[in-house]
C-alpha cells in the first residue's frame, strides 16, 4: 500500500510535490551555503591576521631579572619556535659629516640584533640599499643624516658617549610600530608615532657601544607555532592569551609580553562577528522565507488532502495508518529536497570559489550540510506532517464533505487578539531601550577576551519584520472581505459582467490570497535588502582599494597622455616655466603672440566626419599660439621638436 500511494502521489500530485520541492530545497542550499561560507571567512581571518604579525611576542624583561633567565622560560612555553633576545637603548641623537656639513638628529633607538634575527623574522625588517647585515640605518634616518651605504655616523649614548660607526645598509622597518611599543601599557599610553631615528647594530657590536651605557633594556622576540590554533579568530585569541597570561604568571613578574598577534586577532575576532550578523540578517530570514513558501504550497492542498482522509477512514484506514502515509509524503519531500540543496550548495561552492566546501575544512562544511539537510527535513514535517495530524484530530469525516465556504471558519487566532500591533508596539520600545548604545551589535571591550553579539538588537527588527507581515494580512483580509463593492469596480474593466462574479470568489477564497500577498511582500522586501547590501558592499570595496593602487592606475593614465602629441622632451626642458611639471601632454606658454602654434581644442562630433579626418581634426595645429622655446631659442621662435630626446620607458 504504501508503494502505491507513493506512486500516486508522484503521478497525481506531481506539480504540488515540486513546489514543496522547491521550497525545502531553498531553504537548505541557502544554509549550507552561507554556513560553509561564514566558516571558511573565519578561518581566512585567522589566517590573515596570523600572516600580518612580524614578531608574535615582544617579552619585556623587567630591570633587575636575568634576561638569560627568561629567555630560558620563553623557550620552554608550549607552542615557541622560536625566541631570540634584542637588546634597546635609548640614545641622545645621532651626528653625520656628509659633503663637509654636519648633520644632527634628535633622540633615538639603538637595536642590537642577534645572529639569524634576519632569516627567523623575515618581515621585521626589509633591506632598501647596501647590505643586509652589518650596521644598519633606518630609512627616515638616512634621510635625516643625508647618510647612505658607506657613511659614517655618531651615536650618541648616554653614559657611554659618542661612538662612531660605518653604515653598512639602509632598511625600512614595516611594523615600526609594534616594535617600539611601550609593553604592557593600555592603548591610550603607547606612543603616538614610533620613533624617527633607528639605528640597527649586531648584539655583540651592540653589546661593546652600550657597556656603561643607561637606558638599555632587553626584550625576547617571538615566534609561535601557530598550526594548531583555532580556525574562529574568537577561539584563537582566547587560545594565545591564555598563553600569554600563563607565561607572565610563570616569570613571577620577571616578565611582560607584548602580544602582537593577540592584538591581530582582536581585530579578527570582530570581523569574524559582523561576518556571522551577516549570516542572521541573510541566510535566517532567507530560510525563514523558503519554509513559509513550502508550508504555504502545502497548504494550498489541504482541503483535497482532508477529503483523501476522510475517504481513507470510510475504507477502514486506522488513524496510524492514515499518519504514516503523511509521514511518507513528508519524507520524500525532505529528502529529495534536501538531496537537491546540497546538490544546488556545492555546486554554487564549486562554481565560485572551486570547492564545494568554500574552502571550510572537511569537518566543518560536513556539519554545515548536516545541519542544513536536517533543517530541510523539518521543514518538510512541519509543512506536510504536522497539518495532517492537526486534521486527523480536529476534523471528522462529515466535516470532509462538506464544501469550503459552507464549513464555518474563525479568524486566525493571533488576529482576533490583534499580535500584530502587540508586535510593532514591541519592535518600537526595543529600538528605543536599544539606541541607548547606539544599537550597537558586537559587544567587544578592548583587551577583554570575551567578545559577543548584542542578540537583544536583533529582537528589534525582528518584531517590526513579523508585526509588518501581520499587519499587512490583516489589511488584506479586511480588503478582500468588506471592500467587495471596490473590487468589483476594480475587476469591471477585465472581466466585464463577470465582474460580480470574480469579487465574489475573491472573497470566498480571502485566506489564501492574504497568505500569497504577505509572502509576495516578504520576497520582495528580502531581494531588495540583499541588492542594498551587495550595492553598499562591493561600493565599500572599491573605496577600500589601496591607495598606492589608486595612484599606480593614475600614473598610468597620465603617462600614456592624449595621444599624438606625447610629450617626449628631456631633461632639458624644465628650463621652460610650462614644463616644470613631471612629463605630461605638451604644456603651452602663457603668451601666445599671433603666428605661434597651439593644439586644436577636442570634437565629440563624429556624426559628420570619418575616422581619419576626427583624428586630423582633433590634433590640427593652429598659429595663435608658441609651445615653450628650446633652451638658448627667443620665446617666439618655433622649436624643432624633432631633436627632443624620448624618455625612457
């Protein structure tokens, strides 16, 4: 029997199965989907913020401790690749003699740097001009000293005096800011700006200058093995600041750690929480929608479902036996739809980003199909098995012949106590109480490990979303019952004397078409909060673009210039006052005497001329105006611009 119903049921009922279909397989491709994604863009987080630090820990030993010592402890905490000491001084400024003048510089950095400092932490410090090793100058302070590669400054050191060193190299130090950070102070005491004036020695050279010397701390630089951190950003800062605190409790305050990459995964960490908000505001709302569509394409066979029951019952069918067949439709909506979501979730996976896990390990996008084929699962029950046992129980087998409009029907329930207003009344005081933080969403105080989002602001729009949607199916069920003489002036002009008619099976059929406008009303509202957000999100990412990229892609538009007339001058030519500007399109003098030469303004005028002729035209030359003479040539006179050298490309 059961085999049979099913094949009827995929014979005779094949367009409301498909529908029902289509609604659970919506629902679950839309939260595997987003799922796998919001997984995978957390782990990306992680990665990211894991590859932006130089140094992981900066450990300041505090004055009176071993610095031996400490580093013995650093090299024993769970989780160091490596660790090596760097020593800081402070010194009084730094003196050059470059071209017979002398050149003086305010207050400074000294920074002895072990052997291998350079392989082991390859993004502390970038090599700009001479060697990599050696003394080595940093950028601004070359530029302060007129120093280069081969020069020979003074250090200045308080208590040790002026010492005299030859530059070996000039670098660029990338995270100066981390670097001269005031460890273990808050975020509000830490400098400004990192200091102006660097000077990188080797430990031993380093060592020999600052004996005697005040002002000289020492810090151990870090390295952690971070494969074994979390993929949620959350997770992993609680995991390396748990470390952190437990190697400054082991030092018996020896010790202080600087958490760099503690800091990069605050920053993550929150990114990470917008990242699941999106997740609430797109993918809930978008199943919600998905479950409201199938249980309403249910629904719209519920009266021919009652009458197949009651026929069930008078054929002696027992009540278990009539809710296993519902169970069995309900089953092969759940699991062909939701077969059909995973199917529709990977592919999108596949087609955009080349793996049908969006790039998620393999543990956690298989929990996110799990989650989302239960979810088609208990969409399909509620929408197919939960109405056929409401009816097994409440109505009879008199009650299924009877036809629609003569059986008496009440009001929704939540109309006749008006849950709508009650919901909008509520969504407003939930706004009011919640712009008291200025509807803030992510809960994140600085330097506290614990992050969170404020789910009492979601209560908000949540309340205004189903308050709205009531509001608008009470609107529509007193349209379509009290407004009859309207629709019929409304139906006149299609269907002519068939007028009275249509508004009369308007009304009788009043339920389900309220039902139709509100989800008509909920898609729509939700395709155009999705095209907002993906208009303000790729319009945010093109004004995030770097600004290097910005001035690379304008720099390439001003070389290429109009066209013909390029300039191709050399350097000689910045003699004349038009071109003391970098190379750009021909540059005119202020005056232009009768008899001198200038470019024809442009023509957008193509209606009338041919290719060749528009170019001829745009770039003829007139005689009212001169270009710039050549150097030792009278303003006035024409200038062989043929003799002009090319710059080089």
């Amino acid at each position: 029997m059961i085999t049979a119903w099913a094949y009827g049921l995929a014979r005779h009922r094949t367009g409301r199965l498909l529908a029902a279909l289509a609604g659970v397989t919506l629902a679950v491709a839309l939260v595997a989907a987003l799922g796998s994604f919001l997984t995978a863009s957390k782990a990306t987080m992680t990665q990211r913020a894991l590859r932006s630090v130089a140094v992981d820990w900066q450990v300041q030993v505090q004055p009176g401790a071993n610095p031996n010592a400490v580093l013995s402890l650093v090299q024993k905490t769970p989780g160091t690749r490596t660790a090596l000491p760097v020593g800081f001084a402070r010194t009084s400024g730094f003196t050059a003699q470059v071209q017979g003048t002398t050149q003086t510089t305010g207050p400074g950095v000294a920074l002895g740097l072990p052997d291998g400092y350079r392989a082991r932490f390859p993004d502390a410090v970038r090599t700009l001009s001479g060697s990599s090793t050696g003394v080595l100058l940093a950028q601004q302070t070359a530029s302060n000293l007129h120093a280069a590669p081969g020069d020979t400054i003074g250090i200045q050191l308080p208590g040790a005096g002026l010492h005299r060193v030859k530059v070996d190299g000039v670098v660029d130090l990338p995270q100066a800011d981390s670097l001269f950070q005031t460890v273990g102070a808050p975020s509000q005491s830490q400098p400004t700006a990192p200091p102006d004036n660097v000077v990188l020695l080797p430990a031993a050279r380093f060592a020999s200058l600052t004996r005697g010397a005040t002002a000289v701390t020492t810090q151990i630089h870090v390295a952690r093995g971070n494969a074994g951190l979390p993929s949620d950003p959350a997770a992993a800062f609680s995991s390396v600041t748990g470390a952190a605190h437990n190697l400054e409790a082991r030092s018996a305050g020896t010790a202080l750690v600087g958490n760099n990459i503690g800091a990069a995964l605050d920053s993550a960490r929150q990114d990470a929480l917008y990242a699941q908000i999106l997740f609430l505001f797109l993918g809930v709302p978008g199943a919600v929608l998905a479950a409201a569509l199938t249980a309403a394409v249910a629904s719209a066979g519920g009266e021919r479902r009652r009458q197949e029951q009651g026929l069930l019952r008078l054929r002696g069918l027992r009540p278990r036996q009539i809710t296993g067949l519902a169970g069995l439709e309900a089953a092969l909506i759940g699991l062909a739809g939701g077969l059909a979501g995973l199917g529709v979730a990977a592919l999108t996976g596949r087609l955009a980003f080349g793996a049908a896990s969006f790039g998620a390990r393999a543990g956690q996008w298989v929990v996110w199909y799990a989650i989302a084929f239960v979810l088609g699962a208990a969409v399909a029950a509620g929408a197919v098995l939960v109405p056929a046992l409401r009816d097994l129980r409440s109505v009879t087998v008199a009650d299924t012949r009877k036809q629609e409009g003569v059986r008496p029907s009440r009001s929704p329930w939540w109309l006749r106590y008006g849950l709508d207003f009650v919901l909008l009344i509520g969504s407003w005081l939930v706004f009011r109480a919640s712009s008291g933080n200025q509807y803030a969403l992510v809960l994140a105080p600085e330097g506290v490990p614990s992050i969170s989002v404020s789910y009492w602001a979601f209560l908000g729009p949540a309340l205004l979303w189903i308050g709205a949607a009531l509001l608008l199916w009470r609107l529509t069920l007193l349209v379509l019952t009290r407004g009859r003489p309207v629709l019929t002036r409304l139906a006149r002009p299609l269907t002519a004397t068939l007028a009275g008619t249509t508004a009369a099976v308007l009304t009788q059929r009043r339920l389900p078409l309220a039902r139709s406008v509100v989800l008509l009303a909920l898609a729509v509202s939700f395709a155009v909060s999705t095209a907002v957000f993906n208009a303000t999100y790729h319009h945010a990412g093109r004004g995030r673009r770097p600004a290097d990229q910005r001035r690379r892609r304008h720099r390439h538009r001003t070389a290429r210039g109009p066209g013909p007339t390029r300039f191709r001058g050399g350097p000689e030519d910045l003699g004349c006052p038009a071109r003391r500007t970098p190379p750009a399109p021909l540059r005119l003098c202020r005056l232009r005497p009768p008899g001198s030469l200038r470019r024809a303004p442009r023509h957008h005028r193509r209606g009338h001329l041919a290719p060749g002729r528009l170019l001829r035209r745009r770039h003829r030359p007139r005689t009212d105006a001169t270009p710039c003479a050549a150097p030792g040539q009278p303003p006035g006179q024409r200038r062989d611009r043929s003799r002009l050298p090319a710059l080089p490309r």
